[in-house]
C-alpha cells in the first residue's frame, strides 16, 4: 500500500505504486514511439472509428491508450494518474485498480467507436480512463476537497458532476478533444462499480430467501401428504422452494407416512 508524505498542504505517494509505474512507463514509450514514427504510430495504433468499423482493426480500442498528441496532453494524464491513482489502490490493491483503469480505457474506446463510427478522426490518449478513475475516486472519497485551477474549491462528488455535464455539452461542438472518450470512459466506470452494487444486493436477497427458507415452521402432517401426492401427479420438477423444504424438513426429522 502507498504511504503518503505531505508537501505545501497536499499530500503525495511516498513512492509509485507498481501498476501505476507500469502505465507510465508504457505511456511514456508509445508517446516516444509516436514522436519517432508518427505516420504508422497514428494510422496503425490510434483510435480511427472508421477503421475500426470498416477494417475490423479492433486493437486500435486498446493502443490508442496509450499514444498522446503532445507532451501536455501526457504530463496531464500522467499527473492524474499520480494523484488520482494511490487512493484507489489502498482502498482496491494493484489488481483491481489495473483491471478498472483498462476496462474504463476500453470502454471509452468503445463508445467512441460506437458514436461516432464513420470518423476518421484518430483519437489518441488515456484520458478516458482518466475520466472514470476521477469517477471512482470521487465515489471513495465523495467529500474530499480539490482546488480547480489551484484556486476553487470543490468536494469530489460535485467536481465529477460539473465534468460530466460540460463534457456532455460541449460533446456536440467542434473540438479537437474526443468529449465521447471522456463521457464512454466515466460511464463505464459508473456501470462498472454500479454492477459490483447490484451483484451484492442480489447475493443479499438470496441469501434472505435461503435464510427464510430455512426458518419455516413445521407444518401438519397433512401437508406432508399433499406434497407426495403432487409429485406422483406431477413430478418432482413442479415443487416450489417451500414444498421442497418442507420435505427436507421431513426428512430430517424422519417423519413417515403410513
């Protein structure tokens, strides 16, 4: 886990964790690659729509990544990734953090794709994954303070919320920023951690009902009858849940018909 040093008032990782390291460093080399091979950097591994529909190259979803227009657009990832990224893995660990920061990349790739599939606009950078980390860590950490342009301060969830709604107004304006990216890479994030809350709540409505379940009280004997005489008329297979544990029920008791 990441410890934390505190300079001017703000606090940093102490040291870089290993997934975080591992994607600057693979940012790093595609930025470099792109200064020195520009043409095949852009037309093979940036994202272009229209080559992803028309040609199938579907790579381009997950290259483009790690490709940036210039050494700003990297620097500003990069130092998102740094600040942004520490919390969520002690919270998550290096895994989990690694797989949410691709799926979120890809997601946006896919949007994208999807929005605008005739475009042969390439499209180059993380910062759709960018966007759904902000989202994660905004949701860890709803009441944490940011200062926008080192000036305003903001709380977490309301940052995230402002930057959703300027980019989904500003997705429909010229503009050299792929606004779709940001929005796929938010929303996925979103749907995301939004599944791993719907997975628990149905896990936990089950295990209620099997808890229910177990919990129902013996009934007359009778009843044992009427259930036997249900599967002989109708087989096995058209018991309900409750007619199947009462049998159990019986069964365990070693109750007998006469």
């Amino acid at each position: 886990m990441p410890k934390w040093v505190q300079t001017g008032g703000i606090l940093f990782p102490s040291r870089i964790p290993k997934s975080i390291g591992a994607l600057l460093i693979a940012m790093m080399a595609g930025y470099l690659f792109k200064e020195i091979f520009p043409g095949p950097a852009i037309s093979l591994f940036a994202l272009i729509p229209a080559e992803v529909t028309r040609r199938f190259w579907i790579w381009q979803i997950a290259t483009y990544l790690f490709l940036h227009g210039s050494l700003i657009h990297l620097l500003f990832n990069g130092l998102s990734l740094y600040w942004f990224g520490p919390p969520l893995i002690e919270r998550w660990g290096e895994k989990e953090f690694l797989k949410f920061f691709v799926i979120c990349g890809l997601g946006a790739g896919v949007i994208s794709v999807a929005v605008q599939h005739a475009s042969p606009i390439p499209i180059v950078g993380c910062s759709g994954a960018i966007f759904g980390l902000l989202y994660a860590w905004a949701r860890e950490y709803p009441d944490a303070v940011i200062y926008v342009y080192g000036i305003f301060p903001m709380r977490a969830r309301h940052l995230v919320i402002l930057l959703f709604v300027v980019e989904l107004l500003l997705s429909y304006t010229p503009s050299p920023i792929a606004r779709f990216a940001h929005l796929g890479g938010l929303l996925t994030g979103w749907i995301y951690l939004r599944s791993g809350d719907w997975k628990e709540r149905i896990q936990a409505q089950w295990l209620r009902r099997e808890r229910a379940y177990r919990e129902i009280p013996p009934r007359p004997e009778d009843d044992i009858d009427r259930i036997l005489e249900k599967i002989s008329r109708e087989g096995i297979g058209s018991l309900t849940a409750i007619e199947r544990n009462r049998l159990d029920q019986a069964g365990r008791r070693g109750e007998r018909r006469h």
